[in-house]
C-alpha cells in the first residue's frame, strides 16, 4: 500500500471487508511462514504478504476504532 492510500480514510462498509481480506490472508499465509515444505522464495513471499496484511490491519484500527458491538467508528482526531 503507497503511502497515499494508506493516508486516506476507508468508507466504514468498505473497512468490513477489508478487514475480512486482510484477516483471510493472515489466516492462509501464516502457517507458510514456518513451513519447510514450501520453497525458501515462497516462503519468505509468505512472511511479507503477512506482515503487510498485519500492519495494514493496525493502520485501519487506528483510522478507524471499533465500539463495544465492533462496529467501526470514525477516529476522532
């Protein structure tokens, strides 16, 4: 993500699904981190897809916090 996409603010519906893509690839890609089945390319292609998807999902937190039902708010600011 540039760093311009990553300045603006998601759309509050449009930040359920991001957060469900961003949970998915954690979900698919994080045992591939540590496997030694997989190439060493593959791997290591797996712990930056990872970490992206996991900073992302900080960085949409902050933009956006969620309130005790877990919708999403606008942060104040």
């Amino acid at each position: 993500m540039s760093a311009v996409a990553g300045s603006v603010r998601p759309a509050v519906g449009s930040s359920n699904v991001q957060q469900w893509y961003l949970q998915a690839v954690v979900r698919v890609y994080e045992p591939w981190t540590t496997s030694k089945t997989i190439s060493s390319k593959e791997r290591a292609l797996a712990v930056q897809r990872v970490r992206h998807a996991s900073h992302v999902l900080a960085d949409l937190e902050a933009q956006m916090p969620r309130e005790n039902s877990g919708r999403w708010t606008a942060a104040s600011g």
